[in-house]
C-alpha cells in the first residue's frame, strides 16, 4: 500500500484538476458551434464598400494640405525658439535661466 504523504497528496489533486479541465473542454468543443456553421444572413441589397466621391477625395487632400502646412509652421516655431535660447547665452558661456543641449 502507498503511503499517503503531502506530495502523493498534491500529485493526486493536480491529476483530479487536469483530469476535470480536460472533460469540461472537450465537452465544451462538441456543444458550440464553429464560426463556419453559422448560416450568414444575405442583405437584400449587395454590400460595397465605400467608394470616395470626387468631392471626398478632394477634401481629404485638403485635410492633408493642412497637416503638411501646420507641421512646416511647428517646425519653423521650432528653430526660432532654438534661435532666441541660443542668443540668450553670454559671450563667457552663461547663460540666463534656460540651458539647452546643442546637436552634435
């Protein structure tokens, strides 16, 4: 006969519980349907995807006018500020309240 100690005891738990998950999920497989076995409902209309209009495209070509102009202008915002922390700086090195790294 076995003698029952704490890891006969956890062997025989661990085996129960995969024993169990095992019969739940292949119980499980056979009840629910795959995605293939479900009839698909036909519109009374075609589906098509949307097609942009002439006037769609010309309004997103609009928006993406706007966006190169708007990063040009950030970018230009951008120097200048770099400009302006640059001549902050006395001719021996200090320089006021604001320290910035130069590019190397």
């Amino acid at each position: 006969m076995m003698k029952m100690n704490s890891i006969n005891i956890l062997a025989i738990s661990a085996l129960i519980v995969f024993s169990l998950m095992l019969i739940t999920t292949l119980s499980k497989s056979y009840d629910e349907k795959t995605i293939n076995d479900i009839p698909l409902e036909k519109d009374s209309i075609d589906r098509i995807d949307w097609i942009p209009t002439k006037e769609d495209i010309a309004y997103q070509d609009s928006m993406w006018t706007i966006i190169e102009q708007t990063q040009l202008e950030v970018d230009t915002i951008k120097e200048s500020i770099e400009h302006i922390l640059l001549r902050l700086e006395y001719m021996d090195g200090t320089s006021d309240s604001i320290r910035i790294t130069r590019k190397k």
